[in-house]
C-alpha cells in the first residue's frame, strides 16, 4: 500500500454526463459541533446516480446547494427549482436572483465537451440579469 500523502491536494474528478431520468435527490443530516460544547443540525443535499451494473449501489453522488444550518427548506427550494427547470421548462433564474461565483469571484469554467453538450457558452452576467428582472425578456430573446 503506497504512503498516504495527506499534504498533496487532489484533483477535481473528471466530468460525467448521466441522464437526467436517472436522477434522485436526497437530504442528509449531521449533527454538528463547531465549538465543541454546542450542538447544531446540519443538512446537505445529494444528488444521486445509482450504478445500472449494480442496482442500489450508487455510480455517482454530488452536494448540490450548501450547507443548511437547522432546516433543509431552503435546499430543497433549490432542487424544486432545477427540477422545474429540468422537467416542466421553468425558468432558468429567478427573478431577483444573480449568480453565484467562487470564492475568488470568478464563474465555474467547465470543459469544452461540456459547454458544446449544454447547446453553447453561458449567458453572460448582463443576460441573466435581464432574465431575473421581473416581466423581463425570455430566454430566447436573451443573447449569450
């Protein structure tokens, strides 16, 4: 067995493309103790890809959202927003809502393979600003 080097960071695993159909989502709680004297629930939703070899064992998982302290509504208003985003042609940003960047400030890059499967670039931060606005263009008349 090779010496665990624990101070190498990792890299980020390679992206994988599953049909939507073949999505679950579910909701997990931890209890945590940031001080070590004071309890808190944690929640974190996952989404979830069974392995089609092997029934009930999972392929691929990924958190979706972020940590919920005490609840996990908020998290699951994220999910029914890309379920309906997905499923019934919702709409692809809330009105009032921006988008979310890292901690550097810069948005996610993704793959090329990535961006070509999606059907092109992102819409820029001036595009989905005018999506959000309330009685606001539609996603067709919005230029990438």
């Amino acid at each position: 067995m090779p010496f665990w080097k624990f101070w190498r960071k990792g890299g980020a695993s390679p992206v994988q493309t599953v049909p939507w159909e073949a999505t679950k989502v579910r909701s997990y709680k931890f209890i945590e103790a940031p001080g070590g004297r004071v309890f808190r629930d944690m929640y974190l939703l996952r989404l979830l890809w069974e392995d089609p070899a092997q029934p009930h064992k999972l392929k691929y998982w990924m958190n979706i959202g972020y940590k919920g302290w005490w609840e996990d509504e908020r998290l699951f208003r994220l999910w029914e927003h890309i379920r309906r985003y997905m499923e019934e042609d919702g709409p692809p940003i809330q009105p009032g809502e921006t988008l979310r960047t890292t901690r550097y400030g810069k948005l996610p890059k993704f793959p090329a393979e990535v961006i070509a499967a999606a059907g092109g670039p992102a819409f820029s931060v001036e595009a989905v600003a005018a999506l959000a606005t309330p009685g606001a263009a539609s996603f067709e008349d919005v230029g990438r």
